[in-house]
C-alpha cells in the first residue's frame, strides 16, 4: 500500500477546552450580506466533529492518493469506530498490517470489497480471504490546512 496514517486520540493533541468564536448561520462563498457583519456565539469543535467520544480517533494522512477525493497529504480525518462501513464511504482499514485511508466498495454481485484510491493510475485492492483485513473505522470529516 501507498499510504499511511498516523492514528491520534482527541485528547492527545487535538482535544481542548477552548471555544471559537462561530457565526451561526451560513458563510457564503459569493457575495457577502452586509447584515452579516459581526461574528457571534462560539463553538467547540469536539462536540460538532466527535458524536461518540470513545470510538472516536484522528489521524493524520500521509500520501497524495487520496488527493482526487479532497484528501491530501497532512489533512486530518475524524475516524469513528462505531460506524458500520457502508459502500463510498471513506474508511481507515488495516490491511496485512498497515492502515490504509481508501473508499470501500462492497460488491455484492460479486460477493467481495474493493478498497479504491482516488488515485486513477492506483489499481483497486480487491479484499480476499488472504488478507489480514478489517474495517478500522468510518472517516466523518476531513480537517484542511488552507495555510
């Protein structure tokens, strides 16, 4: 496999008690309301990203295969464990001993998974009873770095 990821608990480097200034409604991407001129409330993004506190991990992604979905290298991913993989979601998997960022496809014609890369050079890994394979967790969101 391509890619890793460095699994990381919330409270180890991204848990805090601190509350961001929020703006409760929409931002939009056009043309700004001047209505909207002053930011207001907070925020605290544990409780908006993190809905079950203990199955709940970050990771930080290492490697550009992913990059086609809008997951690049370094973005960080809510991983929740307590979510059942469905098919197209993005999933952390362990597969013979390393964890792996991909989309899962579960085809059930053919009564088989399928990890798929955004990559389109990248060929999809189909899952067989060979593998050392599991569905870590079920990614929830993707954090960005703008800057």
């Amino acid at each position: 496999m391509d890619d890793s990821t460095r699994l990381i608990q919330p409270e180890q480097e991204f848990a805090s008690e601190h509350e961001s200034s929020y703006n409760p409604s929409a931002i939009h991407a056009g043309f700004p309301s001047p209505a909207q001129n002053y930011m207001n409330g907070t925020i605290d993004l544990n409780r908006v990203l993190v809905r079950h506190r203990e199955t709940t991990f970050f990771a930080r992604v290492d490697g550009d295969s992913m990059k086609d979905a809008g997951i690049g290298d370094g973005d960080i991913v809510v991983i929740d464990k307590s979510l059942d993989a469905k098919d197209g979601d993005f999933v952390a998997a362990f597969i013979d001993g390393e964890f792996v960022l991909r989309r899962i496809k579960i085809d059930k014609a053919k009564k088989c998974v399928w990890l798929l890369s955004a990559d389109e050079k990248a060929n999809p890994t189909k899952i067989t009873a060979e593998n050392d394979f599991s569905v870590w967790g079920v990614i929830t969101y993707t954090i960005k770095k703008m800057r």
